[in-house]
C-alpha cells in the first residue's frame, strides 16, 4: 500500500524564518547533512504537515508512544516528533531520493534507514495520520496539558508565517 507519505527535505531558510516566531521549531541541521522530514501526515485548508523524524537511540525503546511522539518500530528505527510538526508549502521542501546510485556506505547505511522507516510510516499510515491530527485538534482547542502544549510549535502562528513567508517570496 502506498499512500502520500514521502521522505522531504526542509528548506533551512524556510525553518530558520519559522524558527524567529517559535524557538520550538526544530534546526534541521544535523552534523554536515540536512535532517529529514517525514511528509504528509495531514492536510488542513491549504497546509501539509511534515513531523521531523528521529533516528534510533536506545531511549527510544523504553520511551512510551504519546500523543506528540510515535516509536517507528517499537523504536528500532526511530521516532516520529509530532510536537515539532510545522506547516509547509510544496516550495518549502525537496523530496529526497531514497533510489540514487553511486551512495558512499554511510549514505548507503542512511538511505536504508529511510526506507525502512517509510516503509513502516506507510504501514502504519492510519496511526500516523490519526495522531497528527488528534494533536493538532487539541491543541488548536487549547485541551492539551500544560505539559505537553509547552513541547508543542504553535500551530496557527506558524501557519499565518508559512503564508507570510510563501506569499512574500
């Protein structure tokens, strides 16, 4: 089964500008490379959603999925950061190529990992989308916990800056 999740990379100027309005978004910059976004969980109005993905820690399996975090394989593979979920334009992201050639191992190493967690990402897409948008619901209605909203990008700001952003460029 395929559906619409897809492996994207953000634009860093995009993030570096989102990122002036909420210190909550998160730096894709990862040691030399740009770190991944996991693509299109939902769409509201004329908004997708992208969640940044986590790459395997030890933590990871013996944290607990909640509302705002999802274990990619019982945290084998990572996670998914649902709180760090920011609003995009098509403009404002690439999609990476997972089937290029002439891979150095470390690339090589990489491009598997992102395969397999897409792979279980489109498994699971139901659980994907329907946690995504549970948390944007209850954020938006101001029902989360104080404990969880403080982990949270603001939601609506972002997406009144993604437009400012997409309309100005």
């Amino acid at each position: 089964m395929i559906f619409n999740l897809k492996i994207v990379q953000v634009n860093s100027d995009y993030c570096d500008y989102l990122r002036k309005f909420d210190n909550r978004v998160s730096y894709n910059k990862y040691e030399k490379e740009l770190r991944p976004f996991v693509g299109i969980l939902f769409k509201i109005d004329c908004y997708e959603y992208f969640a940044p993905l986590s790459s395997p820690k030890n933590k990871h399996k013996k944290m607990k999925n909640t509302i705002d975090f999802l274990k990619i394989k019982n945290g084998e593979l990572g996670a998914v950061n649902f709180n760090n979920m920011i609003p995009v334009y098509e403009k404002n992201y690439s999609l990476i190529n997972l089937n290029r050639e002439s891979l150095t191992k470390t690339e090589f190493k990489y491009c598997k990992l992102l395969k397999e967690q897409l792979s279980w990402l489109n498994e699971n897409y139901e659980q994907v989308k329907n946690k995504s948008s549970k948390l944007y619901k209850l954020y938006i209605e101001k029902k989360l916990s104080n404990n969880i909203k403080s982990r949270c990008c603001n939601f609506k700001l972002l997406e009144e800056k993604c437009l400012e952003y997409n309309n100005y460029k």
